[in-house]
C-alpha cells in the first residue's frame, strides 16, 4: 500500500508540474506575457488580443511539440533499452534517427547535385523535410528487419543498426562534400533540432502518428517485463519474442521518424528519462515506466525549450544543445554506477 501511494503522489507531482511548465514555455519568449496574462488568454479571455495571437499561434503549438516530442523519445528510448537489456541504448541504436537525416540530407542537400529533379529551394519546402526523413527511418527499419530475419541475437542485431548508422552518416558526408555551402547552412540548423517551426497544420499530422505509437506501446509492458528478465525466460511464460521484438522496432521507427521530421534530430533524451524514472519510481514494472516516461519526458522538454528561451530577445538556443547539457552527465552516472556496481560484485 505503501509503494501504490508514493507512486500515486509522484504521477499527481509531475503531472501538475507539467501543467506549470507548459503554462511558463507558453508565457517565454521575445515577448514578455505575465502569467496571469497567459491563463486570460487561454480561458479566451485576453488582456490583450495581441498576446493570444501570439500565444495561440506561436507558443502554443511550440509547447505541444514540446510535450510530443519528450513523450514519444523518452517512450522509444525505454524500449530500445529493454528490447536490448542495454543501459546505453536509445532511438538512435538502430539508425533510425540516422535514416532519417540521410533523407532530409538527401532532400535538402542533393539539389545541387540533381538540380533537373529537386529545385534548388528544395530546402524551404518543409513537407518534403518530413517525407523524406519519414522515408529514410522506415527504409533503414525495413533494411535492418530484413536483416533480423536471419538473426535471433539482439547483441548482433545492435550491431547492425550501429553499421547502418555509420553508412548513412558516411553516406551524408558525402552529399555535405558536394552541395552548396547555403545548402549545407540550411541542413546543419535543421540538425541542430527545433521545436518552434512547428505549426497548427503539422501538428495535425504529427500528433496522431505520435499517439498512435504511444498507445501501441502500452500493448506491451507484460511482454517487456520478460523479455528484461531474458528472452528464454519470456519464451518459458508464453511471450512471443520475435512478434514483440518487431512490434517495439516498429514502434520506435514510427515514434523516432516522425519527430525527428518534424523538429529534427532530438539527443540524450531517450537515454536520460528512462534511467530518470527507474531510479525516481524504484521500479522496472512498464505498466508503470510507460505513463511515467511519458509524462517526465514532457516535462523534461518543457523546461529544456525555457532553457533555450532564457538568453532573451530574439536569440533562442538549439534544442539539441540544450538536451545534451542536460543528457550527457546522465549518461556519464550510468557509466559510473554500473562500473561500481561490477567492482561490488568482483
């Protein structure tokens, strides 16, 4: 009863700071809004009609990225991490995200080398952005399960999607190599992730496929639970190891794909708000680390895009920048404690 009460104040906790967070990115930015003035505006009564337009138009769809994006990482980055019973993995592991910079680069950057097929402004062309890092993510995702087929070790198949990252890294380098300086400019800002391009009319796109494949997730916490033990022990209780396998690939490709188009490729989260919620909630039940990652990787978003936000004025710092100041000591803990941990038991 104990245990159910401190996990029920932790989820009420964290859902009311991430209420509070979503209402201070809202009041944030090159205009100043007061609080009071935000909640006006959202009861659709503003103090000012200027600071709804901004708020409603601007900042709002800024912070529901915000919360998508920080959900749908920290969710895929907790499965890696359990498909593969490794402390370091995330969305990247299988070059998905990989996959999908190789199409935005593609896209982007190859007009200069097929200036007949792609028009030189290919670059501004953001639903093209987003189809073709879509495309890249399922091409690599459907390149690496053509590869599972023939093998039924994770280790080996981690090592494929850390190969196929370096092909498609390798194979971006080459475009970057060929392409025109103004070209190479637009690709690395699109690199360095944002979540305030997107608009109304993407997030219509984005906010489905994005809840679709968190609601997916929840499918599988009984099978993830197992298969954390060992997969003979999930084939010994009934688990369908290679249904669960491809059914968790699959939804991190939908998940890492489509975020990474929409606001670009975002790091260390996957890695940090899994090993957040272990050690918050003292758990490694997924019927509880789901609905947990999801919420804390909202909140962790929320505050990294006030973080971005406090230089002032119209200067606003990469997402990406932010996210591995604040990534990069988690992992560097994991190192250390797993290193103790194995110095304990030798």
């Amino acid at each position: 009863m104990k245990v159910i009460n401190r996990t029920s104040i932790l989820f009420i906790a964290i859902v009311i700071l991430t209420i509070l967070f979503f209402i201070l990115d809202l009041a944030l930015g090159s205009v100043s809004i007061p609080l009071d003035g935000v909640v006006s505006a959202l009861l659709g009564k503003p103090e000012k009609a200027s600071w709804q337009y901004i708020i409603l138009n601007f900042r709002m769809p800024k912070a529901i990225a915000a919360i998508l994006t920080g959900a749908g990482i920290s969710v895929a980055g907790l499965q890696m991490q359990t498909l593969f019973r490794n402390p370091l993995a995330d969305t990247s592991i299988l070059g998905i995200g990989h996959g999908a910079s190789l199409g935005v680069a593609i896209f982007v950057l190859a007009s200069a080398l097929f200036p007949g097929i792609l028009p030189i402004d290919a670059q501004y062309n953001n639903w093209g952005i987003i189809l073709a890092a879509v495309t890249g993510a399922f091409l690599v995702l459907f390149c690496i399960s053509t590869v599972s087929v023939w093998l039924n070790d994770m280790v080996s198949l981690l090592i494929v999607g850390v190969m196929f990252g370096f092909v498609t890294g390798s194979l971006v380098s080459i475009l970057q190599y060929f392409s025109a300086p103004e070209l190479i400019k637009s690709y690395l800002i699109w690199t360095f992730g944002s979540l305030s391009g997107v608009t109304w009319s993407q997030l219509k796109v984005m906010a489905p496929i994005v809840c679709c494949g968190l609601a997916l997730s929840f499918l599988f916490p009984k099978s993830m639970n197992a298969i954390l033990l060992s997969e003979q022990y999930a084939r010994s209780v009934g688990v369908r190891v290679s249904f669960v396998r491809n059914g968790l690939i699959l939804i991190t490709a939908i998940l890492a794909g489509t975020l990474t188009a929409f606001t670009g490729p975002i790091a260390f989260i996957g890695i940090a708000v899994p090993h957040f919620v272990r050690l918050l909630f003292r758990t490694a039940d997924h019927l509880i680390l789901i609905p947990a990652s999801i919420l804390c990787g909202a909140l962790l978003m929320l505050f990294c895009d006030m973080v971005s936000q406090l230089p002032g004025g119209d200067t606003i710092l990469p997402i990406n920048s932010v996210t591995c100041i604040i990534g990069a000591p988690v992992v560097v803990f994991i190192v250390i404690k797993n290193r103790r941990r194995k110095s304990a038991f030798s």
